[in-house]
C-alpha cells in the first residue's frame, strides 16, 4: 500500500516537473527568438521594472552575505536573459525523466 502511494507521489512530482520544465523552455524561447540575443537579465530586469535593480540589489546585500551578491546574483544578472529559464527547464526535464523511471523501476 505504502509502495504504491510513492509511486504515484512521484509520478505525480514527475508531472509537475514536467509541466514547469515545458512552460520555461518555452519563456526561454520566447525570449531568445523575440527579444535581443545580447540582452542580459539586468537590462531585462531593468526593462520590465525600472529603478527596481538597485533596490534588488540593496535587498540581497542586506539579507545576505556581501559573498551572496558577488558571487551568485551578479553572475547570473549579466548572463544572457533566455539562459536562466533555459537551465531551470533542463533542470526540470531531468528532474522528470528521473522520477519517472523511478516510479517505473518499483
């Protein structure tokens, strides 16, 4: 009884796993192909919410550590916008694949 409700928790998380990966694939795409290749997440950020951008920053810095801003957010703020969606869809695909074998392997 017990084995049989894992299997369906994880077909379950697998579904769902799925569902987000698909729907950020597709922002990713959207974004490459609509918006400028060379656009990075801050002039996006700073594009959809302007002056917001130090505000965030100040956020980070001050619930954080100093290490957190410089060594995670900047990075990932000047990469291309369309790559941050992309690696959560990829993330989340895996995700799926994993529990779904999983679930079929019990």
């Amino acid at each position: 009884m017990r084995a049989a409700r894992r299997a369906e928790m994880r077909d379950a998380a697998a579904k769902l796993a799925s569902a987000v990966g698909a729907v950020s694939l597709v922002i990713s795409f959207f974004i490459a192909s609509m918006l400028s290749p060379l656009l990075n997440l801050m002039q996006l950020l700073a594009l959809q919410w302007p002056g917001r951008m130090t505000e965030l920053g100040h956020a980070i810095r001050s619930g954080t550590s100093l290490w957190w801003w410089e060594h995670v957010a900047i990075p990932l703020l000047v990469r291309p916008a369309w790559l941050l969606p992309a690696m959560i869809g990829m993330i989340c695909v895996g995700l799926a694949v994993q529990l779904s074998w999983a679930a079929k392997r019990r």
